[in-house]
C-alpha cells in the first residue's frame, strides 16, 4: 500500500477532507512529529478544537506564528503555530497591492470589510493566500522549511479548490464594470432595480468599492493562479483526511478524483478515528461470553467490546469498499484515541499517521 | 402554519434531524413541507429520492399518513421571482439577461444579507401554504445573519414591496409560529457552538425551540464499569472459564476504559446541554447509518418524547 506520505520529502504539506474529521488535529499532530525529528515547521489551522489549542500550550493563539513549547529540542527542530483570521489575510493582501496611500479607502469601504468576511469562499481563498504569504516568509528568512497547512471545513470538497477561481471571477468584475457604467444597454434596468431591491447607499458604496479595488485586484487573480501553480511543484503533498463514515469516504473520493483532475500532488487518503484491534474475538463470541460469565462487570466489558467489534467491523466492510475502487491509492488507517489531548497524543496520533498503510 | 428552523455544528445531522421532523409531523389533512436552502441536495441524499428542485415534490410519507413534500430553495430562482412579482419584470429572458451581466451573482453571493433576505422570504411565502414548514438551515455559525433580517432592512429599500415583504418576514421570524431547534452531538465542539448559538439567538430575540442531541449510543455496559474495573487476572480467570483465551484480559480492559472516558465526557456534555434552559430530545445513533427507513425511526423517538404532538 505505501505510505501516505513522507514528511522528509516534504515543504508543503496540505490537510483537506470534510469538516470534524479531524484535518486540524492531523495538521497539527504531523506538525509536532516533524518537529521531533528536525524540521522547523510552521503549522497554519483553520478553527482549531479549544482542546487542541491547550494541547499545543497555545490558548490564545492566532495570525501570527507563535512557538510550541517542549517540541522539537535537541535535533534543532521547532514548532510554531498560528490560526487563520481571514480579514487580517486580506487587509494583507489589499496593502500589499493597492498604490501608495490608497490602501484606506478600500479597507474602509463596508462592501470590502462584508466581502472580506463573507462572501463564499473567502475562507477558502484566504487559506491558500496565508499559505503564499508563509512560503515567502520561510523563503526570505529560512524560519521555516516545512509548511503544514489545515483547511476549513467545506463539506464539499470542491469548495476548496473553485474558491479561488471564484473570488477572482467576482473582483475581476463583469458586474464590476456593469455598475461602473450603467449606461451601458439594460444599465439603466439593472440600476433601477438593483437600486431598489438593496438601497441606493449600498449601491453607492459598491461603486466606490469597484473603483478604489480597480487596481488591487490587478494583481489579485495573478496571484492566485501563481499560488495555485506551486502547489504542483515537487515538495508539496495533499493529505485528504477522512472518517470511516459513507458520507466522509464519498467526500473524500470526490477529493481524491478533484486533485487527480487538476494534476495536483495526493500522497493519500487518512481514515481517522477507526475502531482498531478487536479482530481477536467476535462481536458474536463476545455476546455468547457475556450471557455465560458469573462476573457482571466482566461481562459487561464483553459487551463493551462486542459493540466495538461489531463497529469495526461495519468501519471496515466501508474502509474496503472505499479502497478496492481505488488501487494504487496510498491510505492509512488511524485509531480513535482516547488521547489526544497533549503533545504526546499528538505525536502518537502522527505515529499511525505516517506507519506503512 | 409553523415553521421549524434547524440549526447546528457542521456534520451534527440537521439534515437528517430536519427530515425527522417533518415525518414526525405529516399526517393526513396537516401538509408539510421540508425545505433546504443551500443547495446541498442534503434531503434528497437522506430520503433517497431524486435531486430536488425548485419545484415541490412528495419525497416521503409522514409517521401518521399523509405525506412530506420536499423543496430546495435557490437565492438565485428567489431573485427572478422576486423580480417578477414586485416589478412586475417577467420571462427568462430578464433572468438570463441579469445572469449575464452578473446582476444575480451578486445579488445572491455579495451584498450583505440580500441572498438571505431572498431564502428567507421565499421561506415565508411557504410557511403561508402550508401546516408546517421544516427548514434545513445553515450551521450555527451562520444562523443569526441568515435569520436576523430584520438587522439588515436598514441597508435595503426603505420603503416600497421588498421593505414591506422584508417586515413581514422578520414579524414572522420572531413571532411564536417560529421555533429554531439546534441540532448537537455529545463531543466537545458542537456543544460549545450550540452553546455560542443559543446565546446568540437569545440575543437577536430570535424563538428558541429544543436542543436535539442527535446520535446518543447506549451506555448501559459502561455505566457497569465506571465504578471500578476488575484486575485483569479476574477477568483472564472469567475468559477461560468461558473458554476464551485469557490473554483477551488486557485487550478488552483497554477498552473498558475507552468506554469509561466516553462515558465521562458524554455525562459531563449531557449535563452542560441540560442547563442551557432548552428542552432536550434525544435520538440514538442508527448503526447501519441513514437513509428512509432510519428517517422514520427517528421520527418515531420524536413522537414517543412527545415531540410534534
Ligand atoms: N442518528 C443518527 N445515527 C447515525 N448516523 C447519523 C445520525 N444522524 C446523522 N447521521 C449521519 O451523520 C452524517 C451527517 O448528518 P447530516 O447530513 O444530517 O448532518 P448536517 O448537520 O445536515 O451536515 P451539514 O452540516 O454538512 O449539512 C451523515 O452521514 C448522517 O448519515
Ligand atoms: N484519532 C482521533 N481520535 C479521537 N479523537 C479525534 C481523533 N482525531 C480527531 N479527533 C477529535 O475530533 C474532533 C474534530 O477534529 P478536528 O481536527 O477539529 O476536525 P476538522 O479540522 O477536520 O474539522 C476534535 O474534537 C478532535 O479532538
Ligand atoms: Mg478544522
Ligand atoms: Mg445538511
């Protein structure tokens, strides 16, 4: 089967799946294992769990990269960490772009600061973006040489990667140039009614907006692409994370055939959270015991046991189906743990993560 | 006519929740329509029935007779219609004509609140056919902007159709026909937004309705266990006096334990959910995953707590 994927091959390293299946954990996890074994690595979550970030000794955490203390140590490996804020991302991105003093007048327009934080898809964008801004830093001062990358949790899997072609679609403006010149045929009917249907202020504000941006996303689209672009480059790997549930399997083999599609780099798939290690008894034989054991709390644990096999069982007639459309397809099995509330569970956790499939 | 708003952590099971409810609800002579608005196909997957469409459709039976009709609400069909009825701009020509110049997009993914101006009040024209509407709504992180029109009238048209429709809308949306239900699974995450959630709801004025917490498995075994584990010797002497291999001791200890965290953590999350001040339907985990019949059986559990009575 392979390995999914091999961290010493690596400088980027992309988590996506479905929401809750645990990207943020594994991004993490890989994060804490690398830095053991060397690597100085940057790991970007997207909505982190409270009980990873407590994991990580980083309540507070946010935009900025802030080390992990008690990894990494005598290799000369370290760990920083930093949550995604998609205004400060965008506020980033108009600076860096928007001529000499003009940068206020597009981060003080309410259609930017709405666009900024809820137009579909930014999230997505915006992930990708901090991922392009982390790479030049690493490549600037050599702070880092491995970037492991969370995604946010669109349940389809298409989100992630049509979010950018999206956004630029919008910004490079068609509707952009309709509102700019409303003389144009129909002008004067779409105004009327856009004007009507959202007020004559928002409508005022859209065209300040289209104008003041005119410039910034000259180069918004470009960007994109070029962050896009890297990704096919070698030493860039996605991991598609899923549970062993119908609805997770199937999101990831949409992922799985999308990255396939757009030639980008899948090491392979991770089914997280798998009831492991009941082959040895039944769940049939484990009911039989429990009704001959005098003990009750013995057989209570039998039964215990029985409802875990019986789940495993169920989990992997799902993981087979799941896998014998798809050879040559790398995965792995990972367990649910009762532990990964601490750097050690974490290190465990990428243990099973990175174990020969 | 009610309407019945479901809300909650990504992946909790709104959906599925949504369609129970729905079912609990049908019955002969009581028309229920069950809705969804983000395009997510999510009803269809769940009952297993064809893509819905714009247009109604019977997708399943009710609990009680009668039968459950199924819609998919698109901001972009709600703009057109909008279009048509307050200005009187007709045929797919105007709509095809507005989709090319971007109008539609932007109506419906850009301006603050329009897209969900427009799938509430397409909501509400429902909500006025029938007995009662169940709504598939989006996640918790979503649902105060989504519901909270009311919040964005200032930045619409003032006066005029749309204003007056958008009041009404709003008067409905806080108005006791309306019950927003958050869906929740005992684990960390989706009790602490559904915590976040009901406060926020709280907050906007917005009718609260139960809290489900969905996917319950039975922890009868574990409850067994929490007082104490036998030493693995014992449990070694039980297994082969079972004529098992006694070396299974550690194994199924090791998952004693799991069980007892587990255990642990859903008691601790089961309390904090009974405290939020909401009432609490439980529905259990379905083994075998979702699909119609488990759909009924859920709404089965709704009846039997007295739910939709
Ligand atoms: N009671 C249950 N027993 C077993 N599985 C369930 C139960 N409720 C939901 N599920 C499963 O959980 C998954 C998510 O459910 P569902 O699609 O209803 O959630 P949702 O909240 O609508 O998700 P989304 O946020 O993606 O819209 C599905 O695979 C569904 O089959
Ligand atoms: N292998 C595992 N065993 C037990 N719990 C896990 C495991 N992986 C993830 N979790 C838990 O599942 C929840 C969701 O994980 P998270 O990483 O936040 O998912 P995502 O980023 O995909 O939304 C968290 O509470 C996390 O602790
Ligand atoms: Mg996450
Ligand atoms: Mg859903």
């Amino acid at each position: 089967m392979g390995r999914v994927i091999r961290l010493e091959d690596l400088e980027v390293l992309v988590c996506c799946g479905a929401g809750g299946v645990g990207k943020t954990t594994t991004a993490a996890a890989l994060g804490v294992h690398a830095a053991a074994h060397g690597r100085r690595v940057v790991v970007l979550t997207v909505d982190p769990a409270r009980r990873l970030t407590q994991a990580l000794g980083l309540p507070g955490l946010g935009h900025e990269p802030r080390p992990v203390s008690g990894v990494g140590g005598a290799g000369g490996g370290s760990l920083d960490a930093s949550v995604l804020d998609m205004r400060q991302t965008f506020d980033d991105v108009v600076r860096a772009h928007a001529p000499e003093g003009t940068a206020h007048r597009v981060l003080d327009n309410p259609v930017y600061q709405t666009l900024s934080t809820s137009f579909a898809g930014t999230q997505e964008y915006m992930a990708m973006e901090r991922l392009g801004q982390l790479r030049d830093e690493a490549a600037a001062t050599g702070r880092w040489d491995l970037i492991i990358v969370d995604t946010p949790p669109s349940r389809t899997a298409l989100d992630f990667l049509d979010a950018p072609r999206r956004l630029g679609a919008f910004l490079d403006g068609r509707l952009a140039r309709t509102l700019a010149r409303p003389a144009r045929m129909g002008g004067s009917v779409l105004e009327a009614t856009l004007g009507r249907l959202v007020g004559r202020g928002l409508l005022a504000d859209v065209r300040a907006f289209v104008s003041a941006t005119d410039t910034v996303f000259v180069g918004f689209r470009d960007r994109a692409e070029a962050t896009a672009g890297r990704l096919r480059q070698p030493g860039t790997a996605f991991l598609v994370v899923a549970t062993p549930e119908r609805d997770a399997l199937r999101e990831a083999s949409y992922f799985v055939q999308r990255l396939h599609e757009d030639a980008l780099p899948l090491g392979g798939v991770v089914v997280n959270r798998v009831v492991l290690g009941t082959g040895e008894l039944s769940a049939g034989r484990a009911e039989a015991a429990a009704e001959q054991v005098s003990d009750p709390v013995v057989a209570a644990l039998l039964r215990v046991h029985a409802d875990r096999a019986d789940t495993a069982r169920r989990q992997q007639r799902l993981v087979r189906a799941f896998r014998s459309g798809r050879p040559g397809l790398a995965s792995v099995q990972v367990a649910e743990r009762p532990d990964v509330v601490d750097l050690p569970g974490l290190a465990g956790l990428a243990e099973d993560v990175l174990a020969p499939g | 006519m009610s309407l019945h708003v479901l809300t909650g952590k990504g992946g909790t099971g709104k959906t599925t929740v949504a369609a129970a409810m729905a079912v609990a609800l049908a019955a002969p002579g009581r028309r229920v329509l069950l809705v969804e608005v983000e395009g997510r196909q999510g009803i269809s997957q769940v009952l297993d029935v064809a893509p819905l469409g714009t247009e109604e459709r019977t997708v399943t039976a009710g609990l009680a007779g009668g039968e459950v009709t199924g819609l998919s609400v698109e901001p972009s069909a709600a703009f057109v219609e909008y279009l048509r009825r307050f200005y009187r701009i007709g045929g797919s020509a105007t709509g095809g004509l507005l989709r090319r110049a971007g109008v539609v997009e932007f109506a419906t993914t850009v301006a603050p609140g329009v897209r969900d101006v427009l799938l509430t009040g397409k909501v509400y024209d429902e909500v006025r056919r029938y007995d009662e509407v169940v709504l598939d709504a989006p996640p918790t992180g979503r649902i105060g902007r989504f519901l909270d029109v009311s919040r964005h009238l200032a930045d619409l048209a003032r006066v005029g159709p749309v204003h007056r429709h958008a009041r009404v809308v709003r008067d409905l949306l806080h108005s006791p026909a309306t019950r927003v239900h958050v869906v929740t699974t005992l684990e960390p995450m989706p009790v602490q937004e559904t915590t976040e959630a009901l406060a926020e709801l709280r907050e906007s004025g917005l009718p609260l309705g139960s809290v489900v917490v969905n996917r319950v498995r039975s922890l009868q075994d574990a409850a067994v266990l929490i007082d104490g584990l036998p030493t693995e010797a014992l449990v070694a002497r039980e297994l082969a006096a079972a004529r098992l291999d006694p070396a299974l001791a550690s194994s199924l200890l090791a998952g004693g334990r799991e069980a007892i965290a587990r255990w642990e953590q859903e008691h601790t999350l089961g309390a904090e959910v009974a405290g939020l001040g909401r009432p609490v339907l439980h529905l259990d985990e379905m083994a075998e995953g979702i699909g119609p019949g488990e759909v009924h059986a859920l709404a089965h559990q709704l009846r039997e707590q007295g739910w939709g009575g």
